[in-house]
C-alpha cells in the first residue's frame, strides 16, 4: 500500500476490491471493460505527457513555495475590486467546511434546506441595500451580471420598442473598463448597438431601450443619478446600475431612484480577492421583470403539512425548459461566495455595515484632505471609497512599489487611489508619505479620521435596511457559529453520502486541494496587480493550461471563463471570429443534437446562431443520416454542431469520427460539450474524436468543488486554428493575437480556485488521471448491473457498457402510481441525494456515481435503489398513501404522538439496517412548488407574508 500516492487517496475502490466488481459485471479485467466502452479507433495509442505525479506532501511544499513568489501588495486600484476582512468565524465555518462547499445546487429542497435560507438571506440583503423589489441567488461576476442585465432590459422592451427594433443601449463613460469589454462581447451577436458617452450628455432618444450606469463610477465620483433615470423612463428607456454594495450602506440606493436593474458585485463583504475570483455577482430588479432574470432565485413556500419551506423558484424561465428560447445561459453562479457575503451582512447586521462603511468613506476624505494640505488637487467632487489626485504618476508609483502599495494609475499625471475595510490610519499615513516623498515634502502625520460626509445630501441614504430578526441577532462569534452549523445540520452534502448526479460528476474535492485557498500569498492578490507581484499565479495558471492542453490534445487553452455555461458561450464566440477572419460572416447555423444540455442551444442563441436541432435515435445516439441531411441542406451557413461526448445518455458513440468529419467537410467546426469529459481523461480526448474547441467543467472533471450552486469554472481549450481568437482583457493583457473581447471580467476568471484543477492533476499524473476514468466507469457499471433485473438502464454501448454513466428507466412505475420525483424524495429517507431527475429523458434518473465512491457505498446506493423497487411493487395506482408518496419522513413525523399511515415509523425511516448508524433527517416535508410560484416570496419574511388569504 503506496501511502503517499494522491490515486490511493482519490480513487474509491480497493485493490482487493477490483475483482468482484469486475466478476459482478462480467469482465475479466479493467482493459476489458475499457475495451467494451470506448472505441478502439478513438483511444489513445500513448500515455498523456505530464510531469510525474507528487505526493500530497510534495505538493503542499510545491505550493507554498509557488505562492512565495506572489507580492502581496496593499491594493488600492479598486475598479470592483477590494481588499476584505473574512470574517475567521465564515472562513473556517463556511468557506473550508465540506458541509458547504461540497453540497449539489439545491435541486431537492428538502435536504437543502440549510443552503436556501443562507441564500435567502443573500437575497434579502441584495434587495434591501438596492432598494429593489426581487434579487437572485448570485451571478459570476459584475461585467458578465453588466450584460445580463443589458440582455435582460432588450427582453422586456415594450411591443412598439420591439416592432421598430429599438436596439441601441447606451454606456456611461464611467463604467469599468472590463464590464465595458463584457457588454461588448455579449451585444454583437443579439444585435444591441453599444453607445459610450457621458450621461450628462445623453439625450434620451426613441432609439434606445435601455442604459447601464456606474455608481460610484470607475474612478470614484458619486453622481445624482435620479434626474437621468425619472427622464430615460419618461422616454421609455430603463436603466441599469452597477452600483458598489458597501457604498449603499451611506448613498442613496439605486431602487429608490427609480433603477430597472441594479448589480454588482458582493466582494468585499468577507471575500478574498483571489486574483479575480470566484466573487458572488449581485442582481437585483423589479417584480414585473422576474421571469426574464437570469440565474436562480430562491423562494418561500409550504411543505405537505403547510409548515414554511424553501426552494428554487419559477424554474419556468430557465434554459433547460427554454432552450433558445431563454434570455440567459446561465446555470452555475457563485453560490458559496453568495452564502459567505451573506453570512457577512448577518455578523455584522444594519449598525455593523454602516460602521464598515463610514470607516472606509472617513479614511478616503481624510486622505484627500491630507493630500489636499501637501498641494495636491483632489478631483472627486463627490465620492465614498476612491479618490483621484493629480501627481506625477510615474514618481509616486516608484516610490509607492518601494513600500509595497499598488495605486491605479490613470495617466501620467493622475493617481487614483481606493480604498476599502482593511485600510488602517497608519496605512493612510504610508499612503501620505509617498505622495509627500514624491513631491519633496514633509508629510504630516494624521491621528484620527475625518468624519465630513464628502457627496451632497440628495444622495445619502435616509432609508433602514436590514431589519429583519436574522440580520441583528448573530453577531457574537459563538452565535453565528452555531447558526452556520444549524443550516449545515439541514444540508445533504458530500461530507454525509454519496450524490450520485449524473452529468454533474460529484467527486472527491480533496483537502490537499482545498487548503491553498486559505492562503494570503494566493488568496490577497488583486487580479490587476503588476504581472511581476504574481509570479507564483502566471507560472501556476500557465502549466494549468499546457497540462489541459495535453489532456485534452489541443493547441490553446483560456481559463477565463468562469462557468460551464461561459465555456460554452466562450467557445462559440471564437468560432465565429474564425469564420469572420475568413470572410465567412454568413456562418451561423448550429446543430445541435435534440439530447444536448440545455445550456447548449441557450449559449448558441446568445452567440448570434440559429439552432438546428438533429434527431436522436431510439437507442439515444445521434441520428447521423439526419445530421447528415441538415449539414449538407446548411452547408453554405454551417457554423458548427454542438456534441456532448460521450451522450448526455452515458454512450461512446462509435460514429463520432464520422460526425466530426462530416462537420469539416460542410464548413464547421465542432464544439465539444465537456461535461462528461470524466469518461474520457488519459483514455480518449476531444481532438482525437475530431473536435475543434471543448469546454471542460473544472468544477466537475477537475475537482472544483459545486459549493451548493457555484463557483465553476468553465475554461475552453482550441484546435491550432482557434488560437489567435481566445478572449482578451482590457487591464491585463491576455488571449490571442487576433482575441474577442473579454468573457468575464477578470484576465485569468476565478483563478483562485484554478489551484484546486492544478493540485489535482499534478498530484494524480499520467497515470492517477487515467486510473481515475477507468474507476469511474468501473463504477458506474458496477452499479448498472448490480440494479439489472430490478430497474432497466436505457441506453448502453453497442458491448451493453455504460461510460460514466447510465440512465435508469423509471417511467413504467406510473403504472403503479409512482413517479420518478418519488423516488427522489424516498433516497432522502435511505441518506442520498437523488441522481439525476428526469433529464436528459423525462421520467427517468441519470447515475453518476464517479471514482471518489468506494465499494461500501456503492453497494449501500445499489441496496437502497433494490429497497424502494420492493416498495414501488407493493405500491397501487389507487393507494396515494403509501411510503414513497409520503417521502421524505421528518423527525416530526416520527416522533408525532399521532401516526396515521398504513407502515410502521421503522418501514418510514429505517428500511434499511445501515441507516440506524448514521440518519440524515430531512427537516422539511415536500415542498410545494406550484404554491411557492403562485404567492412567490424571496426574501425573509414572516410567516403571515406568504400565506394564502
């Protein structure tokens, strides 16, 4: 037993295991198995060159080492991004506790009940600091919430606006250079026409829809906005404002101007700078727009017994049921950060903010007055966080380098200088000795902070917010403690059982990978620090990218795309810059297999494409001859196909190279979905199939942990061709020579956790990564058969194997009056979370159960799925009153003086004998979505607001 080896530690079954697996499902080898899934003539013919895998040790010296050569600088360049306190009680409670980063979006409510009122209180805070109506559970970050909020106010234009195709949006100057650069790759292909201008020079023409506004703006300056925003929507033109959310606490917030939208970022309330990421976006609208918002929403409503219950809200407007009919792609968003901001604005209640925020306005006016007394002109003539002075630029950053200080520097004769909660009154007095140094003068030492409001009246808040009881009554650190573990105790997590999510890959996020985050050399780096201060950042992100470029065969990679839905979208955008490059603007048919995810045809509608949709055959394979048929039928407008490999149904397909062929040779390029690229790594890859570009989930093949909704990160890697097209970044130079616009706002995404994909594959190698795909389909078939004879798998290659996954088929159940959603709700009775539910095939469930599982659990899984099929035969179509209709079984229930079904408690709660050892109680009955939707709450309230009349 190799006790250093990372594979040991990774990979679930043992050595001693492997030949009953393969005895149980009839191979005689693991070779064999691989053999009967992937076609021969797509394997791989050598091992995948990376360098020799490290021990856990080793890396854990690695990185530290690696993390030395970063310069952690004070950071006042601000432009959305500011240093934080994370507060210790969140960081070691929340943000390195498996019971909230390893936990599934909250698909089934009742064992997520913990994560849905953290995000509740998310959203609560969100709508009362923008003094908006309704706000999501979190987006990616401000550029990319920028552009959905732009997509979102070209949606709601009104009927006339629409007929006239009304399609110029119209900038603020004042925006962040990277929103500015989001809002430019999202508008081209939808046909929104982009006006940069000043907003006091607007002239609210019928042309426009919509504006977007920056609040403070990108340098500081806060502006009345109430007068643009009451004459745009007496022209019929609304508006959007990102606005920074600490700075709400003291200025008048957007809502109560009039704002249509209001966004932003949630980053300095307790989230670590992370070189760009992941930081939970905000968003926030009015209730007549809601079912155009993008992303999640969390509501209230009832369970069975008509007791209070969360869950998602109006599913109706996502791209799963929508498809390119949906306004967004989105579908991963910041979940983990959102609940971490949330926890902040908890701990620290209305009075705690409003301290934060006074502190840091109070350290910018007496800077500004301290450099003011040097001879120094201030320009802000109205600001909260960041001030501009006029100085030499390129004395005052040497001098400042010299004291490890990072200003942003506008031009040569102008500083701009941001300042934020970790900002200490000897911190202002090395700021002021630079600029004292740098202008050969004597500085004078400040002793206290200036408490001169400087921005007018008509803009500061008069408003409470955050009244609610769970803003004001955990703010000593044991009390929000015992909170946070509270709503973990209600949250099924990876921690608890396995969840075996098919397309989802919910593996082990090992704590060797995990740890580096909570360190300040990695985790305190503004994403726009000089290139020299992140040293350890560019060579780990760079072999992050050669190491996927090798597993993956291609030639490119960016990373800055900061979810899977992003990776798609990223993808298809340097597609048609190819075809433009080439002259070939007409390009914008994709075919997309009627099997895809959902996210696919919303992503190609987003990029400009018109969707075609190609038939699936009765076994779930793609229909060639009708591909076939509508590639040539478009082949003067072939843009590309969309192809998930292997299916969305748990197949290797043996025609792909046919398909991929077939797509060259009519003009197009193949983009290859990756979500289920945990079937193929060290066997099989994207350019060996044909592909041209793929997106790779890192939070799934890679080991990013789901953190209950988000982050993700969704990079793209390219053939040869695609290279020159890979996204760019305004600030900080990246992406090809020839690159699109930015994809998000930061250069490198969500870098920060890019450390967890990069441990992982150094730490498995060559050999630990192909060990890994080979035990995730071991166990998935494993699984397959031994469920054979009690439920019926689908679909299967043409040797009868699953890849990594399998679809069981639940839909002749209805015969006895249950539903696949029953079966879901009983697994939480058994300790698991459900696969998969009815997608990609309605009225089934897709298992994934990946490598990480070991044999013990797997077959714990394979008892429970064995149990309820006894339960589904003893049910009848007449008899609603049985143990899977009434699933899941609370605590409450089973300890009610009263119990009137027709099984014993035991039968309810304990079918099995394992389940006595270790009982997760759901703490809710089923809650009730239809009601939710009808009198639709998302924000905290009492009991009384939702109830019917």
């Amino acid at each position: 037993m190799k006790t250093d080896a990372f594979a040991l530690r990774h990979i679930g079954p043992r050595e001693n295991d492997l030949q009953h697996m393969l005895k149980t499902i009839g191979a005689e080898t693991l070779d064999q198995l691989i053999f009967e899934t992937i076609p021969s003539d797509i394997r791989l013919k050598a091992d995948l060159d990376l360098d020799p895998a490290m021990t856990e040790y080793e890396f854990a010296n690695h990185i530290q080492k690696l993390g030395n050569k970063n310069k952690v600088f004070q950071s006042y360049i601000g432009l959305g991004y500011n240093a934080a306190i994370i507060p210790a009680v969140i960081q070691r409670n929340v943000f390195e506790n498996p019971g909230w980063y390893t936990a599934y979006t909250p698909y089934q409510a009742e064992i997520a009940q913990g994560r849905l009122e953290a995000i509740l209180n998310f959203q609560t805070m969100v709508i009362e600091l923008t003094g908006m109506e309704i706000a999501n559970a979190s987006l990616l970050d401000e550029g990319t919430a920028a552009a959905e909020a732009m997509a979102l106010l070209f949606d709601v234009r009104s009927r006339d606006q629409k007929k006239n195709n009304v399609c110029k949006f119209f900038v603020s100057e004042e925006i962040l250079p990277q929103t500015l650069s989001v809002l430019q790759t999202r508008s081209t292909p939808v046909g929104v026409e982009l006006v940069i201008g000043n907003h006091e020079d607007f002239d609210f023409s019928t042309e426009y829809f919509g504006a977007i506004l920056q609040y403070p703006g990108k340098f500081g300056q806060v502006h009345d906005y109430a007068d643009f925003i009451a004459k745009a929507a007496a022209n019929e033109i609304k508006v959007a404002v990102a606005a920074d959310i600490l700075s709400l606490a003291k200025l008048t917030p957007p809502g109560e101007m009039g704002a249509a939208v209001v966004l932003g970022t949630t980053q300095r309330f307790g989230i670590p700078l992370g070189y760009g990421g992941p930081h939970a976006a905000y968003f926030a609208t009015k209730d007549e727009y809601k079912r155009s918002m993008p992303g999640r929403i969390i509501g209230v409503t009832v369970d069975t017994n008509g007791n209070r219950a969360l869950r998602m809200a109006l599913q109706t407007r996502e791209q799963h049921i929508k498809r390119d009919k949906a306004t967004s792609n989105i579908c991963t968003a910041q979940v983990l950060l959102s609940v971490m901001a949330g926890m902040y604005a908890v701990y620290h209640g209305p009075k705690g903010l409003q301290y934060i925020a006074n502190k840091v306005h109070a350290s910018a006016a007496t800077l500004a007055n301290a450099l003011e007394k040097l001879g120094l002109q201030q320009t802000n003539t109205a600001f909260f966080d960041t001030i501009v002075v006029k100085a030499d630029a390129k004395k005052v950053k040497a001098i400042a380098e010299q004291n490890e200080i990072n200003f942003y520097y506008i031009d040569e004769n102008t500083v701009s200088i941001s300042l934020n909660e970790t900002t200490s009154i000897a911190d202002l007095n090395t700021i002021i000795a630079v600029f004292a140094s740098a202008k050969d003068s004597q500085a004078t030492v400040i002793e206290s902070l200036s408490e001169t409001n400087h921005f007018p009246e008509s803009v500061s808040r008069t408003s409470t917010f955050l009244q609610h009881d769970v803003f004001n009554k955990f703010h000593s650190e044991t009390a929000l403690m015992r909170y946070i573990k509270m709503l973990e105790r209600k949250d099924l997590a990876l921690n608890h059982s396995m969840i075996s999510l098919g397309s989802c890959t919910m593996k082990l996020n090992a704590a060797s990978e995990m740890l580096p985050l909570s360190m300040p050399q990695w985790n305190n780096i503004h994403p726009f620090a000089p290139l020299d201060q992140a040293q350890g950042y560019q060579e780990m992100l760079a072999k992050l990218e050669q190491q996927l470029n090798v597993i993956t065969g291609f030639a490119g990679t960016t990373l800055q795309p900061n979810s899977g839905a992003q990776g798609e979208y990223a993808g298809l955008m340097v597609i048609r810059a190819y075809h433009q490059s080439r002259g070939d603007h007409h390009r914008n048919i994709a075919l997309i297999p009627s099997s895809a995810h959902g996210t696919n045809p919303a992503s190609a509608a987003m990029a400009g494409m018109k969707v075609i949709v190609t038939k699936t055959l009765e076994n779930g394979n793609i229909d060639v001859e009708d591909l076939r048929e509508k590639a040539i039928l478009h082949k003067d407008n072939l843009s590309c196909l969309m192809v998930t490999y292997p299916s969305t149904h748990g197949v290797f397909e043996s025609a792909i190279k046919e398909i991929t062929q077939l797509i060259h040779d009519n003009g197009g390029q193949v983009y290859m979905d990756g979500a289920n690229m945990n079937a193929q790594v060290g066997l099989t890859n994207p350019a060996t199939i044909g592909a041209d570009v793929c997106h790779l989930n890192l939070h799934k093949t890679f080991a990013i942990p789901h953190g209950g909704g988000g982050p993700g990160v969704g990079p793209i890697c390219v053939a040869p061709q695609l290279v020159p097209f890979l996204p760019s970044n305004p600030v900080i130079p990246t992406g090809g020579s020839t690159a699109i616009t930015a994809i998000s706002a930061a250069p490198w995404g969500s870098a920060l956790v890019c450390l967890i994909s990069y441990g992982y594959i150094s730490m498995l190698g060559a050999e630990g990564l192909k060990q890994s795909t080979q035990y995730a389909i071991l166990n998935a078939n494993y699984i397959k058969e031994k469920l054979n004879g009690h439920y019926d798998t689908l679909y299967s290659g043409e040797m009868g194997r699953a890849a990594h996954e399998m679809i069981l088929e639940c839909r002749p159940f209805k015969q006895k009056g249950i539903e696949v959603t029953d079966i879901a709700k009983r697994l939480m009775d058994y300790g698991f979370h459900a696969p998969t539910v009815s997608f990609p095939v309605a009225g089934t469930l897709m298992i994934e159960p990946t490598e990480s599982e070991n044999l013990e659990e797997l077959d714990r899984f394979c008892d429970a799925m064995i149990s309820i099929r006894k339960e589904i035969e003893a049910s009848t179509l007449e008899d609603k009153n049985n143990v899977l209709k009434n699933s899941p079984h609370t605590l409450a229930m089973l300890t009610a003086d009263t119990w009137d079904f027709p099984y014993t408690r035991e039968q309810a709660a304990f079918p099995l004998d394992y389940i006595a050892e270790n009982k997760f109680w759901p703490t809710v009955r089923r809650a009730d979505d239809a009601y939710g939707d009808r009198n639709l709450v998302c924000s905290c309230a009492p009991i009384e607001a939702y109830k019917e009349n």
